[in-house]
C-alpha cells in the first residue's frame, strides 16, 4: 500500500513539475514567435531595432517604434495599422489574430529599449 502511495505521489509531482515548466515557457515561446514574425515581416523596413534605419525605412519615412508618437497609439491603433495597413505599409491580411497581439505587444517593449 505505501508502494501505491508513494507511486501516485511521485507521478502527481512529475504532473506538477511539467505544467509549471510549460507555463514558465510559454511566454518565452510567445515572445519568440512575436520576434521571429517581426523579423519576417517588419524588420526590412523597421529595422531590427524598431528604429526605421533602413534603405526602405527611410525612404518611407517610416516611425521609430521606441519614439513617444509611437508608444501613444493605442493597441486597437497598432492592430489596424498591422491588419490594415497604414500609408505606404501594405496590410498583413494573413497574419493571425494572435500574431497582430504578439507583433505588438512586441513593437511595445521597444520602449523599454530606448
């Protein structure tokens, strides 16, 4: 009987252990998907750092992202620009919903950057 409780004891701490590491990096996962979108959809243009220092970026006169102008949009702001374009930028239709909320939440932590 102690056998069975010991086994049931360790599996639910193996249970436990396991969710607490997918919790702990899910928001790395999260972030790192937001950053690879960013690279594969924003960088050429916004620069790796958000500061818009490309051939593209500057001849678009896009925004620095860390810039106050920036950071004063709101979210909604932000995901219409994305989704629906803004000036020059072309809409990123295919983007998922949650790709637009990773892809500003992290065009977000450029602030923290500057």
């Amino acid at each position: 009987m102690q056998e069975k409780l010991r086994w049931m004891a360790n599996l639910t701490l193996g249970a436990v252990v396991l969710t607490g590491l997918i919790l702990i990096n899910a928001p790395a996962n999260a972030d790192n998907t937001a950053e690879a979108t960013y690279k594969a959809k924003c960088a050429m243009c916004h620069g790796p750092d958000g500061k818009g220092e490309t051939a593209a970026g500057k001849t678009m006169k896009v925004k620095d992202f860390s810039s106050e102008e920036v950071q004063k949009m709101s979210d909604a702001d932000l995901t219409d620009a994305i989704s629906k374009g803004k000036g020059k930028m072309p809409a990123y239709k295919t983007l998922t919903a949650d790709q637009v909320k990773g892809l500003v939440a992290y065009i977000r932590s450029f602030a923290k950057k500057s």
